[in-house]
C-alpha cells in the first residue's frame, strides 16, 4: 500500500525541483539557520520570531504557510497537507505561551518537519 495515497503520478518538472529547493531553502532559514554558541543545537528565525511579543508568531506561520502553499503547487495529498498544518498550528499555538511557548517553538521545528514530509510524499511519487 502507497504511504500517502494513491494519486496519478505527474511527470517530475524542472520547476517542481526549484519550488523543493525553496521549501528546503525556507524550512532551514526559519528552523535551523543559528547554531547557538557553546552547542551543536540550531535554531531559526521562526524561534528568534516568536521572541517578538505579539505579532512575532503571527508572522513564523505566515512564512511556514509558504511551505505548505509550495505544496499544494506540488501537488502533495490531503494527508500530507494535514500533517502540514498540523505542524504549523501546533508550532503557532504553542509558541504564543509566554517563555515557555519560546523555548518550545525553538525545539519544535515544524518547517523541517513539513519539509521532510514533503519529500518524502514527493520520493514516493517519483518510484510509484
């Protein structure tokens, strides 16, 4: 049985693998661009974000909504797009908790989370 559905397979476009470069370009920037000093542990500009009170996590879940519109154009299923949003919402929500939401949101990642659901949905499409 396919992992995410059965979908026809579309041909694999040249612009399909410049969108996955984005997404993958995204999730690091917002996730994994800052290694903090002293430690191997990384953190992005959607935990540095949510630091901002008020609007902070607002504007991480509108740049982690890119990712899920990059999947939409390509073409991921339902499922995927749930666990997509998913990731997003309790990324966004438990980020808004004041002290503890910043710490969480920090360790949380759901931009590299959805970009590797993303490919691996996109991989399973590819040798189906």
């Amino acid at each position: 049985m396919p992992l995410f559905g059965g979908k026809t397979q579309k041909p694999w476009l040249p612009q399909n693998e410049v969108r996955f470069k984005r997404v993958r370009l995204l999730s690091r920037l917002l996730d994994e661009q800052f290694r903090l000093p002293g430690t191997t542990y990384r953190v992005g500009l959607d935990g540095l974000l949510g630091l901002i009170p008020g609007v902070g996590d607002a504007v991480g879940a509108l740049l982690s909504a890119y990712i899920l519109y990059e999947a939409i154009r390509l073409g991921a299923s339902s499922t995927v797009l749930l666990r997509m949003i998913a990731n997003i919402g309790i990324d966004t929500v438990g980020g808004v908790i004041p002290i503890v939401g910043d710490i969480f949101d920090m360790a949380w990642k759901a931009n590299k989370k959805n970009a590797a659901l993303l490919h691996a949905y996109l991989a399973s499409q590819r040798t189906s």
